[in-house]
C-alpha cells in the first residue's frame, strides 16, 4: 500500500495513516515506492504502462516481445522525425548573405553565413547526436536529477557504433578501383584528438579528479570543451596553423591564376547551346585540368522591373583566354536569396555548353508576375563544374563558382500598411512557398501513391511501416522553408524530446520484464536504434561525395559532440542541483549506506566509477586502434575508404570485430561481479585474442588470393568494369597493387 503512494507532498505520511492505516515517515514511503520497479503493478515511468495495471498483469515473455517491438518502432519514429531536424538544420546552414569583403573593396561578395566546419560540429553534430542528447537529459530529469544507466551507455554504445561499424560499412561501398581521402585532414586530426580526449576526460572526473562525484566545475568544463573544439576545428580550416611558405606558394598560385584572365584569343560568335535538365557529358580528365579558358559572366549583379505579366530575363555567360579546336562547359542552376522559386521566378538548371570558338552562351530566365509596390528580392544565377575550363577568381564565387545577382523591383511605389510589413518582415511569397510545401508533405505522407508505383518491393514495405509516423510528422512539423528552418528546427527537436521519453521508458520496462540491466539495453539496443538514421546518410554519403570528410571527420565531431553536450549538459544541471539543495531525504535513500556519504557529508552528484569508467577504458582503446587503422590507410593507400579488395575488407573486419568486443566485453562487466584485477586482465586477454583474429583472417584472405588469383578481387558491390572515378589506387603501393 505505501508502495502505491505518491511521494513529493508535504502531507504524505497522513495520506499513508488515512490510505494505508498505518503510520509512516515521508522517507518510508518513498522507500517503499522506489523499491517497486516500473514493470511491477503499481509502477510507472515518465508515461507507461499505458494499459494500467492490466498491462502489468501481462506475462513478462508477452511483455518483452512488446517492449522490443515499441522500442524498435520508436525508433522508426526517431529516425522519420530525424530526417526533418537534418533538413531544417541543412537549410539554416546553407544560408548566404551578399556583404563587403573585410580586404576594404566596395564590391559585394556573397559569403555563407555558416562556415562548414563550424555547421558540422555545432549543429550538425546536434541533428545527429540530438537522440542520445536528449536520452540522456530525459533520464536525468526523469530521476529527480539522479545518475541513471541509460545516458551514459546509450552514447557510449552510439560512438563504438558510429566509429566502428559505420565507418566499415563505408569502408566496404567503395568499388576496389576506387578510394576517398579526408580532404578536411587538419580538422580531422583535431576531431580525432578530441574524441578520445573527450571520454578519457570522463574517465579522469569519476576515477581521478572527484571520484563517484561529479562537481559543478567538472561539469562546466565538460561543456566548455565544446567550443574549444569548434574553435580549434575553425582555426584549422581557415589555415591558421599552416607554415609560412604553404600559405606563400597558395597565394602564389593564385595569383598566376589571375594573371591574362582578361586577354581572350580569336573566336567569335556560335550559337547557344543550353540544355536544361540533361547531364553534362563526362569529359577526358586531362582535358578538364588544362587549358586557359575562363568562364564568367559579364558583371556581377543586373536588375530587372517585374510588371503584371510573366517576362523572360536574359543572362550572358562569357568565355575568355580561348583555346582553338576546344569545346568546353559548366553546369547552372538558380538560388533564391530573398527571392522565392515558383512565386517570383521559375526554377531552371542546365548545362551551359561552348562550340569551338563560341565566346558568348545565353540563360534565359523566367520572371513571374509581382504586385505594384511589392518589395525588392533578389535571387543569384550560379555557375558551377566547369569542364574544360575554370571560373574566373576575382568575381563573386571565386574559382569553384561564378555568381550572378540579380534584384527584382516592383512597379510603382512601395506598398504600406500590414502587407508591406509582413512582406518586408517574413515575405508573403515566403510564407505561401511555405504554406503550399506543407500541404504538399502532408498530401504525399497521407496518399503516397506516387512513392508507392516507383519504389521496390523493400521500398514499399519501408513506406507502409513508416507510414503513421509520416503522417503524423507531417501535420505536427512544418517544412524547412518556413522561416528559414528555424521553426522545423525547434518543433523537431521537441518530437525527438517526446520520442526520446518514451524510449527511456520502454528501454526501461523491456530491462525490467527481461531481466536485463538497464546499461546493457542501452548500449547494444537502444544505442543501435538512436543510431541507424546515421548510419543510412553515411553509406550514402561515401557513396556520392568525392572525400570522405562527410563519413569519418562527422564521426569523430559527432562523438565528441555526443560527450560535451549529451554528458556535459545533464550532469552540469545536476550538480548544479545537489549542490544548490544538498543532502535531502531522496539522496539520502539512494546514497546514506555508501561510503560516499562519509567521504561527501553535504552531498553532491554521484555518478559511480566502476561500470562507466571501465566502458570509457575499454571503448577509448578500441577508438585509438580504430584511429591508427584509418591513419594507416591513408599513408599506405591514399585514402580512408576503399582501396583494394584485401585492406578493405580486412579492415571493415578488424573494426566490425573491436564493435562487438566492445559490446561484449561491456556487457560481460555490467553483469559480472569479478574483482578489478580479474576484469582488466580478461578484458586485454579478449582483446588479445580479438586481434590475433583479424590477423588471421587477413592471412587467410591472402591465402587464398595466391590460390585462386581473382576469385577475390571484387568486393559486393564494388564494379567490376570501368575505370575509377575518383582517387585512383596506385599501382606503385607494394603489396596491395591490383592485377
């Protein structure tokens, strides 16, 4: 009967004479409710059981098979909403502003106002990490500000996931003739650097500094760390810590770069070639690097009156420093800044090709009717994937692209009142794209019958089973294109809070029913599922980037990430809780019978060592391994993914083999009671054994390379045919060279 009391209220112990006919202090009546598990009849977590006492009554068998099913659809759930936080956060961050450079011209250039390096680890980072993130703050407001399992593991198990297995299932997508090296590569090195200084600083707050206690310092540097990594990681990018004479010859290129962009030869003419929507014809590679032709359009910035009907604007695009008997081109397409496709402009891209000789080529663009007074916008043309030739550097765009402005203005005199203002503030045309892209998302997540006729037999089944969740997403966030991303951000990241507490709740119940520690769920199952949304956008990613920055350098922000923010933030709040209330009746219950109570009489927050430092041990020695293979790849190979058959998939071996000794050694601790000694030695005793493993799995893959020559020299997946696109293997790599 006190079990079933509420704790909390200042009248409790007379609520337990009146209900319970019996006398009971405060304190006896939240140790009998403490002591009733969540699964047991009377328990409850943030929201379940939702069938009551019935669903208690259940048998525990029937329960775990309906936990296991709810948790793995929660996160089918987690990953639909998810992919709307990334979307949101992909349009925040692709944001540019037209502005004076800081070099003192009077031209405008159009910078992003995300730098890339920043985006990634700060938001993201977020979008990725924002399901472990929000586990672990859940869980720690869920527990009145106590340490719980769940958190700690789940990132734990997240970062061995994300490192090891998504890195090899990238590994393993790229053809054998074929590698992807970390353009990023400084950046790289400080990420790598900070995910594993990141856990090993874990291990020095609860074994070394404060042990079993985490004080509000610990805490704050926790979270400090945070923008130390973004700002290192910045540094890096912007070149700060390049020598003298690397940032001498850059400039130095780029200066005989700039040298006769002006002075063309010969030509004249030709007639327009312009194909919208049809891919550029892949062009000799050499023919790509050499040549001076150059690109660009013949100013900067144009303006255009829009009236009452549709007219038709036409671009030059202007070819200099010609080279005879060469055709060369470039790929465009339009971006609106202010300006809104479908209300203001048509959308269009296309390929801009020039025939021998031919210095001038046309974009003809579409300007859509606008109100008299309506405000100016503007959207930019832009130029980019030269083939044959380059872009001119001085304008705006700079070598990768050429950009083009241009400003829309209204007949007659601006408009004033509510209009004019919610058009100047937010922009009518904005909120209608808005408005019209929500009814669309909720029309196709409603009827997908479009989806439905041109996916295949796996991509049907994935439709119906994510089919409530997109209908539901659907109505309760809007789309990215309302005001700017922001309001998608911030409702997504809501859901996820939601989702995530209804996860915490089932992991919970499913450990409960099963018999199965909560640290155990959390850092197989429930860190598998918060991370397969990562692993399906990495796969593709190394699939279609040219580098691997998007594959490993987002892994290794993402981890870091993960600690500063996922750790950092709930354990800052809490021992800025205990440290504000000290020792109540509730730490008491939980820590009066420790010895931590003797060595912290006025309390704290307590977080004890044994389990999660042995885990932070474990998962930093099998990422520094991870970290030397991928090192050693790009040395010997040129690059982190790919390569030849036998580094490949040896690779992808060796890493998938430390996820699961990390797995199961972790498990194998929470649920053994072996002394400290006894652990570590059969921790490095299983690891011995791990990689005497993948030694022996990489000799007999050569083995049997001698003995049946080509049986093994395409991996699944990989072509067999054809020569590589990008980041060719060396013959010249001694032992890996292919036949």
């Amino acid at each position: 009967c006190l079990g079933s009391l509420r704790p909390g209220r200042d009248f409790i112990s007379q609520e337990a004479e009146e209900i319970c006919g019996q006398k009971a202090s405060t304190l006896e009546v939240m140790s009998a409710n403490e002591d009733l598990r969540i699964c047991d009849i009377g328990g409850s977590g943030l929201s379940m059981p939702w069938g009551g006492d019935a669903e208690q009554r259940l048998a525990h068998p029937a329960r775990s098979v309906l936990y296991a099913v709810g948790l793995a659809y929660s996160f089918v759930g987690v990953s639909v909403v998810a992919d709307l936080f990334m979307s949101s956060i992909e349009t925040i961050t692709s944001k540019v502003v037209r502005r004076r450079p800081n070099d003192g011209s009077e031209r405008l250039h159009t910078f992003k106002v995300w730098n890339d390096t920043v985006a990634n680890l700060t938001l993201m980072a977020l979008g990725s990490s924002a399901p472990e993130i929000a586990l672990s703050v859940v869980e720690t407001l869920k527990s009145g500000y106590l340490s719980g399992p769940l958190g700690p593991s789940t990132i734990l198990g997240s970062a061995a996931f994300n490192l090891l297995v998504i890195v090899a299932a990238c590994m393993m997508v790229i053809p054998v003739t074929e590698v992807r090296k970390i353009d990023a590569e400084q950046v790289f090195f400080v990420t790598a650097v900070f995910s594993i200084l990141a856990y090993v600083w874990l291990l020095v707050i609860v074994e070394f500094s404060s042990p079993n206690i985490v004080e509000v310092w610990e805490g704050v540097v926790t979270l400090l760390l945070l923008p130390a990594l973004v700002v290192l990681s910045y540094m890096c990018d912007k070149g700060y810590f390049e020598t003298k004479s690397g940032g001498d010859a850059a400039r130095a290129k780029m200066e005989a770069e700039v040298v006769n962009n002006d002075g063309g030869t010969g030509g004249s003419g030709g007639q327009l070639m312009i194909v919208p929507g049809e891919e550029l014809e892949q062009k000799d590679e050499k023919q790509a690097e050499g040549g001076g032709d150059i690109l660009t359009f013949g100013t900067e910035a144009t303006e255009v009156v829009a009236g009452q009907g549709q007219q038709a604007l036409t671009v030059e695009v202007k070819r200099t420093n010609v080279t005879p008997g060469k055709e060369v081109a470039c790929k465009y397409w339009l971006r609106g800044l202010s300006a809104v496709p479908g209300y203001d402009f048509e959308e269009t891209d296309g390929d801009v090709v020039f025939q021998d000789g031919q210095l001038v080529a046309e974009i003809e663009l579409t300007i859509l009717p606008r109100r008299v007074g309506q405000r100016k916008v503007e959207l930019q043309v832009v130029l980019e994937d030269a083939v044959g030739a380059s872009f001119h550097p001085d304008m705006d765009g700079g070598e990768e692209q050429n950009l083009l402005t241009v400003a829309i203005q209204s007949q007659g005199q601006p408009e004033s009142g509510c209009i004019a203002f919610l058009d100047n503030t937010v922009g009518v045309n904005t909120m209608k794209s808005a408005r019209d892209c929500w009814l669309d998302n909720i029309k196709d997540a409603v009827a997908p019958c479009e989806e439905m006729k041109e996916t295949d037999l796996m991509g049907k089944v994935l439709t119906v089973v994510m089919y409530p969740w997109s209908c539901i997403y659907s109505v309760a966030v809007p789309p990215p294109e309302l005001l700017g991303g922001w309001v998608c951000f911030v409702m997504s990241l809501v859901h996820i809070f939601v989702l995530t507490a209804v996860i915490v709740d089932l992991a919970e119940m499913f450990g409960c029913v099963t018999g199965v520690k909560d640290s155990v769920t959390a850092i197989s199952f429930v860190a598998l599922g918060t991370s397969m949304p990562d692993f399906f956008a990495s796969k593709s990613a190394a699939m279609q980037d040219s580098n691997a920055d998007a594959s490993i350098v987002n892994v290794t922000g993402s981890n870091s990430v993960n600690v500063f923010l996922g750790i950092g933030l709930p354990w800052t709040m809490a021992a800025i809780y205990w440290q504000a209330t000290g020792v109540d009746a509730v730490w008491l219950k939980n820590y009066g019978q420790h010895e931590v109570y003797q060595q912290y009489p006025e309390g704290g927050f307590v977080v004890f060592s044994g389990d999660l430092s042995f885990s932070v041990a474990t998962f930093s020695t099998v990422a520094a391994l991870a970290l030397v293979i991928i090192r050693w790849r790009r040395v010997s190979l040129g690059g982190e993914l790919g390569g030849p058959f036998l580094p490949k998939v040896s690779s992808a071996f060796a890493f998938v083999a430390l996820w699961a000794y990390f797995i199961g050694i972790c498990a194998w601790k929470f649920e053994t009671k072996a002394s400290t000694e006894v652990q570590l030695a059969t921790a490095s005793w299983v690891l011995g054994v791990v990689l005497v493993g993948c030694a022996c799995f990489t000799a007999a893959l050569m083995a049997i390379q001698k003995l049946f020559p080509g049986s093994m020299s395409v991996a699944p997946g990989d072509e067999e045919e054809g020569e590589p696109k990008a980041g060719k293997v060396e013959a010249t790599k001694v032992g890996w060279q292919q036949d």
